[in-house]
C-alpha cells in the first residue's frame, strides 16, 4: 500500500516540473532573455526551424552576391559509445 503514494509523488513532481520549465521558458522568450538565433533546447524550436533559418541566410547572402559553404556533421558519430 506504501507504493501508490510514491508513484503520486513522482507524478506530481513531474508535473510540476513541467509547469515550471514551460512558464521559465516562456517568460524569458517573451522578455528577450533568449536570442531569437538560439533554437537549442527550446520547445518548438526543432531542426525544422534550425533548417528554415539557414535557408533564409543563404538567400540572403545570394541577394547579395555572396557565395556560401555549408558544413553538416552528425554528431552522434563523434561519440560511439554513448547510447543514442
């Protein structure tokens, strides 16, 4: 019987974590804390958004006449070892 009010503990825990990191984050997007170029870690900020900037700067930089190079690496290589 001891085990059903752990499990509600790590419930609420977890959910008051969450409520807490989702208003952090908010609050510092809204409040400029957070560059807008940085879209590591934050939710809604995915590879898609990452991929859609770099599309911008490097039309950007054509309208210029600039030339640009672009260098991919996949990390999870660097460190096989590691569970992905």
């Amino acid at each position: 019987m001891m085990f059903h009010p752990i499990v509600l503990l790590n419930t609420l825990e977890k959910l008051i974590e969450k409520v807490i990191r989702e208003r952090l984050q908010y609050q510092s997007i809204t409040l400029n804390f957070v560059h807008p170029n940085q879209l590591g870690g934050l939710e809604q900020q995915s590879t898609t958004n990452t991929s859609i900037v770099l599309t911008y700067l490097i039309q950007s930089g054509w309208v210029k006449g600039l030339q640009t190079s672009t260098i991919v690496f996949d990390i999870s290589q660097f460190f096989p070892l590691l569970n992905h």
